[in-house]
C-alpha cells in the first residue's frame, strides 16, 4: 500500500534552536504511523543538522539546476545530495511569483532532477482570478505539461505533485472537498495521458491552509494521497495532529 505523505514546509522559520525543539518534540510524541510518511521542507541553512539526526525524511525547498558555478546564494543538487538530503520542493507559487522563476526554469530544475535521480514534488496551482474566470484546470494542465514535458516512465519513482491553490496558501480559505477533488482526479488524468498506467503510482498532495479541522476532509477526498503544510506545520504537535485522523 502507498503511504500517505505528511509533508511540513517550513519555509523561511524557525531558527537552529527552534529546530532541535521541534524535532525532540516531534520524536517524543512518536506518532508510530507507519502507514504516513513525515517530510520536512527547510531552509538551506537549517537542512545538515536536520540531515543529521536522521528522525525523518529531510528535503530542500529550492534548488539549483546547474552542478555548480557563479550563482551566489543558489545551492545545487550534488550539495543537497552530499549531505544527504533526500529530496527538492520546485515550483512552489512562491517561487514562482515572488522570486520570477519561470516555466523554463521550474523544468531545468525538473530535468536537473531526473538527470541526478533526485526526488522532487513539483508544485501546481491557480491564483484567485484563474479560478473565478473558470480556467483553473488548463492553468494547471500548462504548468504539469511545461514541468513534466520528455519524462520518461523511469522518472516516475522520483516525482510527487503538489496542488496548491495560491488563494488557499496561508489565507486560512481551504478549498472545498469538491474543489480538490476536481482538481486531482484532473491531475491523476494529465499524468495518466503521460506516463500510462504507472501514473497511477505517482503521489499528488494537497496544501493551503491545512488545519486539524479540516485536515480529515481534505484528505479523505479521491486523489489526495498526502498533504503539503505551510502555518500548521510550524509547530510539532500542530503537525502531528493531522496525522491523528488519517
Ligand atoms: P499554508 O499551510 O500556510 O497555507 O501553506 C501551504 C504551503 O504553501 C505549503 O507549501
């Protein structure tokens, strides 16, 4: 069975003391889940002291498509993978929107993936006034075609997708169980025409504004096979909660 995936983004919080806080908490409440998988998103400078106490799956909230070179302040995959860093959040909206990545980018940073084998969730999602003109579901059938376009069946092992509707991101406005529904069993469609019948193994998670009260609806919606957390993943007990109704 697929496990469902708990992922906490952090974004740019909490410091290195924060961290040790609130990972001793996280462990001391065990949640003994076996069938969720806890991911946690840091920033750069949090992620080898995270790496290193070995307590879940630690990923990178950005990366660069090249090895190396003159990209000050960019960090590669052969740095995230050398201290063990398991996997890469791209395109995330605020990315997108706020630091101007482009579509173009977003697939380097993809194809830079597949190349090093390197696990990524790529991030989807409409702003408010793609979804109040109705042309949310081919705003999205854009980005997963730019993103996912010349991936190969063998790439699939590496990728999970992240909807997130911008207007839901730490707006406490969640979509409604209908609207994610639509918009999943949608993605499980376009990676179904992409990669056949092996798109049926790929995880597609949901974030914005996920809480414990609406934490148990969303994810018992077709096609949520996790969940992507912003606000309520700051605090461990917060975090764990969600997990209480899965
Ligand atoms: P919030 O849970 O704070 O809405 O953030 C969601 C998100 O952007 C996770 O990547």
């Amino acid at each position: 069975m697929r496990k469902f995936i708990l992922a906490a983004n952090w974004k740019m919080n909490l410091t290195a003391a924060e961290a040790q806080d609130w990972l001793n908490h996280f462990t001391s409440i065990n949640p003994n889940k076996n069938h969720v998988e806890f991911r946690l998103y840091a920033t750069s400078v949090l992620l080898s002291d995270l790496v290193r106490t070995n307590v879940l799956h630690i990923g990178s909230q950005n990366v660069h498509p090249s090895d190396s070179g003159a990209y000050t302040g960019e960090v590669s995959i052969p740095q995230l993978k050398s201290i063990g860093v398991q996997s890469v959040l791209i395109g995330h909206s605020e990315r997108r929107n706020d630091f101007h990545e482009s579509a173009n980018f977003i697939k380097e940073k993809v194809d830079a993936s597949c190349n090093h084998s390197f696990p990524f969730i790529l991030c989807c999602g409409e702003d408010l006034k793609t979804r109040e003109n109705g042309t949310h579901l081919s705003f999205i059938r854009t980005q997963l075609t730019s993103g996912l376009s010349g991936l190969e069946n063998n790439h699939v092992p590496l990728l999970t997708i992240a909807y997130e509707p911008i207007w839901a991101i730490g707006t406490g406005q969640t979509a409604t169980t209908a609207e994610v529904t639509e918009v999943h069993t949608f993605i499980r469609a376009v990676l179904l025409e992409f990669f056949g019948e092996s798109g049926t193994s790929i995880p597609i998670l949901y974030g914005g504004s996920v809480n414990s009260s609406n934490a148990a609806s969303i994810f018992a919606c077709p096609q949520v096979n996790g969940g992507l957390i912003g606000g309520a993943s700051l605090n461990a007990s917060n975090f764990l909660e969600l997990a209480s109704s899965l």
